[in-house]
C-alpha cells in the first residue's frame, strides 16, 4: 500500500478541522453544558443558578412519575423496535420471493420511505383522528372506542402504530438489500438441502441477515428513543396530562415547559448514560454472534 | 442410486425463448453423463430443471422411476455441487455437511459417522471446524463436494465444479472426481463447457448445441465418430480441420490435390471434410501429398501445431518435434481417417474405408493446378 506523507504534521487535522467544528458545536459542546447545568438549580427566569451536586439526579430518579414513564419508554422502544424490524422483515422476505412484477411491488413500498416524516406523521395521525380517522371507525367495529389522547392505552396504541408506520420502509430497503447479497447459489443449495422454508429462513437466511439486523437494531433503538419526538409531540400536543410520553419528551417538557433546566440536564445525562451502556453492550455482546463475510 | 429419465424435456422462457428443446437422455444406474458445449447451449438449464432449481416447461423428468416434474428440489432426492462453491459461510465445514442431513431428521450418530466417512475421504478431518472462508479454493470445492456425498442420494449433480479452480487443481481434483464417483457408484451428471474435462470424466458424453443434442455417446465414439460438424470442431484440441471438398466418384478433391480414396463416398460434389490434425503425416519425399504452406508452429514440447494453408484453407497438423521441418511440406493421410459431413446440413456421411484395403497413406494421384 502506498504511504501518503503530509508535508506538515499539522495538515491532517486542518482537513478533518471542519468536521470536528461540526461535532464540537453540535454535540460536544451542548454535552458539556447539559453535564453541568444537571449540577445546577437553574432560575427560571435566568437570574442566576446555585450549586446542588447531585440533588438533580437523585430528585429525578426518585421521582415516581419518572419511573413510570421510564417504564414506558422501556416497553415503547422495545416494541417499535420488534414491530418495525419484524415488519419490515416480513415484507422484504416477501418481496423478494415475488418472482412477477418484483420490481414494481418493491418501488410501492421503498415510495413510502420518499414521503417527507413530518407529512408522514400527520398522515399516520390522521388515521387515529377522533372524527375522520379510518382506525378508529374500523376499531369501532369491534366495539373498541378509541379515544386518541385521552385515554393512556389507546394514546400508547396510536403513538406505537405511528412510530412502527413510519420506520417500516427504512428497514425494508435495507433488509431487501441485505437478502439480495445472499448468492443465488447459497440459496439454491439451501433449497436442496432443506425442505422447509421457513426452517431455511431461521438457519440459512437469517444468519446471513446477521449484519444488516445488527446495524438495523441499533438504528432502531435510535429511532425509537428519540426520533419519535415528533410523534408523540403531534399526539399529546404538549399537554401531556396523564398520556404516555417518552423520557426524550419528559426532558422536553421539564427543560422548556416547566423551565426546570437543571432536572432537564440531568435528566438528558441520564439518557446519555443509557444510549452508551445501550451501545457498549450491543457491540460487546451481540455483534460477536453477527457473522461478517 | 436410481436411474435418470429426460423425456422430451424443453425450457421455454416468458416472451418465447427456447433454452432446451425436446432433449431425450436416459441414464442408466451409476452411469456419469456429461452435459457439454459452449456457454449458452441450455446444459446448465437441463441440469437445474433435473434438479428442480428451474421449472420444467415441456416434457418429463424422472428419476428412479419417479416422475419429478412438481416435486421440491430437497425431495428429489438429488444433490448438487455448484460452480462457486454455496458453502453456507455462517457454518463451519462440520456444520456444512450435516445441514442437509440434520434437516432431513437423520439420527446424531449417523450424522456424525457420514460426516466422518466423507471427512476422511476427503481429506477434511483437520478442517472440520473452520469456516468456509478460512479454506482454500481447492478445500472448499472438497467441502461441496462432501456436502454431496453425506447425504447419500440417488443421483449427484455437478454444476461446473473445476471451473473457479487454476489449471493445476482442476485436473488433480478432476481425478478426485472420478475416483470418487466410482468408489460410491452414484449415478451423476456432470456439467462442462471443457471438452478435456468431458472426455476424461464421461461414461457417455451428450453434446449439447442451441438446446439440441448434437450427439450422445462414450468419449471414444464421439471423439472418432463425430455426429455433426459442430460435435467435429468442438471435440479435441486442437478442433478438427474442417475444410472443403469435392468427391467424384472414388475421388476427393481437396484444394490442389486429387486424393483416391478406393471406395465410394455415399454422396458426391461438394462436402466438408475433417481431418483430425494427429491424423496428418509428413509426406516422404515432398513429391505428391497435400502441398502444405507452412504458416506458424506452436511447439508443445511432445509435439508441435504447424498451422499453415492447402489451397486456401486453413489447416493444423501436430507433427512430431522430432523430425525436422522442410521448407515446403506436404501431407499425407490415411483414407480412413477422413471424415466426411454434409455441407448444408453438417451431418455425418457415413462411408467405409475398409474397402479400400490396408491402411496407407494416401494415394494422390495426380496434382491439379
């Protein structure tokens, strides 16, 4: 491989300088900040701020109402996670086995990925509107009154709906790509050697999907803590009240409705902490059984 | 082990285009058949539709009796070694050779002592646990190879096997082949576009052109008595001269020469001729034979191609690197040994040259212009 030397020792950090600013701006430096106000009881109106220590953290944990929510961020993500990976599977695993007209089945569903997210959103909540939405009248049917944003399980119903929705034709895209790079031929061979395809799908396709479930999991885990802000700021229109919120939504909520910038800090490390020890433990544990060709 | 029935078996895609058409080949038990021809004469779309991998549009394939045409590829009760290999990559070699085994509800201890079996026939047994990605080339084509052979089946189909191989492994493992498939007697068809790995390896050869057979049959009678043209100039290497000619009466004219082949030619006027280029000799003494412009030699150590012009057609001869070229030669062969083919049509035109007595070199009678 050839060497290349920069003719100062300084020159390769000029070229990576606009990306670190980028980071430095928009990540490091609002980490800082978050890390220390979450030592602060800040004055709501920002005429100054005293040192608490950890109080923050300990009030915010001990909370009861943080706890609950927390559980509920818990299951949220684990659902749309699963649902939307689980989905998105299945689908991919049928298009590909279309052998007619594949390719514009595929187009249909890859077009939902081209939808803006904030017109994708509205459309998914329109399907849970109180008085035009299909959902709830189809829901109605089975004598299921679906109250959207005033009861907590329904609320909880239509913000999953919505998240798994719209993170469907993401993992479609990737999932199908990552089942056309399974060759033919390992495929075929399969097919000799085992009759049943869904047994084929559990030992052949998916160990080979490994690396693209992998990464999907995590983007997923992403998607679900924190993208889906949108969502369920649509959903509970910032009185939360007593729906379901996610802890992204509750440091929202503290940080710029209750004017609580300490809480909210710390409540945002906390959330930082987790993401990490999320991640640290993904690659640790699970990337090991993931089989890289 | 079971016999293999193609009966009037065609592929015919959407929007019309015929890969195989009406092709007819009946395997007997433990017979090694091999598909050969040029790419895109429809041998791999026969082997796939045997398999089950391609739809069968007309016609029937069975195999031990059975007629297969709507039975899954896994209950043909086929196995098949591709051309790249289809190791599973997520599995280790042990685990390569047991997945067909295992899904087929076969008892542990069998399982082992079949993978074992085909490990040590192998050679396997210090790769067991690795991936296939840690193996070489020719490892790798041993694990399909065994993947093969656990499972015991009726027939073994072999896509193109050799052809990822280099020149040097293709031909030790052409034998491994050959050795094993005799050792186990399973009945196999083999796929190849390489007519040395045709020859070395068929019971009986079927040589396939546009989705048509050219010919069926053992190695020796293909190569000796080629059917077509096609089968002439496809068999052998190097290919066949095939050149023009005129036969009137006893006689063939080729190029300038006149050559008395003391026998009747069931045909007359115009006709291809073949000559296979070991068939050629020097002529002694430069008088008389096929005068022979000596374009180029390619010396292949035992001995060497000598291309050059009869007439105006193109000829090779392999002559020994012993004797030494003349200027100007001229050749000579045994009537015999000519083939002769129908100009429009390329069959064969079957003649007997015994007729015309002891083998000798020709006899040419005269020299025109």
């Amino acid at each position: 491989m050839k060497r290349v030397q920069f003719s100062s020792p300084y020159l390769p950090y000029l070229f990576i300088a606009p990306q670190m600013a980028i980071i430095f701006v928009f990540f490091y430096w609002p980490s800082v900040q978050a890390i220390q106000s979450s030592f602060y009881l800040e004055d709501p109106f920002g005429f100054g701020s005293t040192f608490v220590g950890l109080s923050n953290y300990v009030d915010a944990l001990g909370s009861a109402q943080y706890q609950s929510i927390a559980r509920f961020t818990v299951v949220f993500t684990a659902l749309v996670t699963f649902l939307s990976l689980g989905f998105g599977m299945l689908l991919a695993v049928k298009a590909d086995a279309v052998l007619k007209g594949s390719s514009t089945y595929k187009t249909l569903l890859i077009w939902v990925y081209a939808i803006a997210p904030p017109v994708a959103g509205l459309m998914g909540m329109m399907f849970f509107d109180q008085h035009i939405g299909p959902l709830v009248k189809f829901a109605a049917l089975f004598g299921w009154d679906m109250k959207v944003g005033l009861n907590y399980n329904d609320t909880a119903f239509a913000m999953i709906a919505v998240s798994v929705w719209k993170q469907i034709p993401y993992n479609f895209i990737f999932i199908l790509s990552g089942l056309q790079s399974i060759p033919v031929s390992v495929r075929e061979a399969a097919a000799i050697d085992c009759r049943s395809g869904v047994r084929r799908f559990w030992t052949m396709t998916l160990p080979l999907l490994a690396p693209t479930a992998f990464f999907l999991l995590i983007i997923n885990m992403t998607y679900a803590l924190f993208d889906t802000f949108g969502v369920i700021d649509v959903m509970v229109k910032d009185k939360a009240a007593n729906n379901p919120i996610t802890l992204v939504y509750k440091v929202y909520m503290d940080g710029f409705r209750g004017n609580d910038l300490g809480g909210s800090s710390a409540q945002s490390v906390i959330l930082m902490i987790v993401v990490f020890v999320l991640t640290v433990f993904q690659f640790r544990f699970i990337e090991r059984r993931v089989h890289y060709n | 082990m079971a016999s293999i029935g193609i009966r009037d078996v065609s592929k015919i895609y959407n929007g019309g285009v015929t890969a195989v058409s009406a092709v007819n080949i009946d395997i007997a038990d433990g017979e090694f058949i091999v598909l050969v021809g040029p790419s895109g004469c429809g041998k791999s779309t026969l082997l796939r539709m045997v398999a089950g991998l391609e739809t069968i549009s007309q016609g029937e394939v069975t195999i031990g009796g059975r007629t297969v045409n709507d039975i899954d590829p896994a209950d043909r009760d086929i196995a098949m070694v591709f051309q790249n290999y289809a190791l599973y990559p997520h599995m280790t070699v042990y685990e390569n050779l047991a997945y067909g085994l295992k899904n087929r509800r076969t008892p542990k201890a069998e399982i082992e002592a079949r993978v074992a079996e085909a490990a040590r026939m192998l050679e396997l047994q210090p790769y067991l646990e690795r991936k296939p990605r840690a193996l070489s080339g020719g490892q790798r084509q041993r694990v399909a190879m065994g993947r093969a052979i656990v499972r015991k089946p009726s027939a073994f189909l072999f896509d193109e096997p050799l052809s990822n191989l280099d020149a040097k492994l293709r031909v030790s493992m052409r034998g491994e082949i050959k050795r094993l498939q005799r050792r186990v007697g399973t009945t196999s068809i083999y796929v190849t576009h390489d007519q040395l790995e045709a020859m070395t390896l068929a019971d009986r050869l079927v040589v396939l052109s546009g989705g048509r057979i050219e010919q069926i049959g053992r190695p020796l009678d293909v190569y000796h008595r080629p059917a077509t043209t096609f089968v002439a100039s496809f068999i052998g290497s190097p290919a066949m001269n095939l050149v023009n000619g005129e036969v009137h009466g006893s006689k063939l004219a080729l190029g300038p020469a006149l050559i008395d082949l003391g026998a009747a030619v069931p045909t007359q006027g115009a006709v291809t001729v073949g000559l296979r280029a070991e068939d050629l000799r020097l002529h002694d003494d430069g008088q008389g034979g096929l005068p022979f412009r000596i374009d180029y030699v390619e010396e292949l150590g035992a001995q060497r191609l000598v291309h050059g012009m009869v007439g105006d057609q193109p000829l090779v001869a392999a002559l020994s690197s012993e004797i030494p070229l003349p200027e100007t030669a001229s050749l000579s062969i045994a009537p015999s040994r000519l083939h002769f083919f129908d100009t429009a049509s390329g069959r064969r035109i079957d003649w007997s040259a015994e007729a015309a007595g002891p083998v000798a070199a020709a006899v040419v009678s005269e020299v025109v212009a």
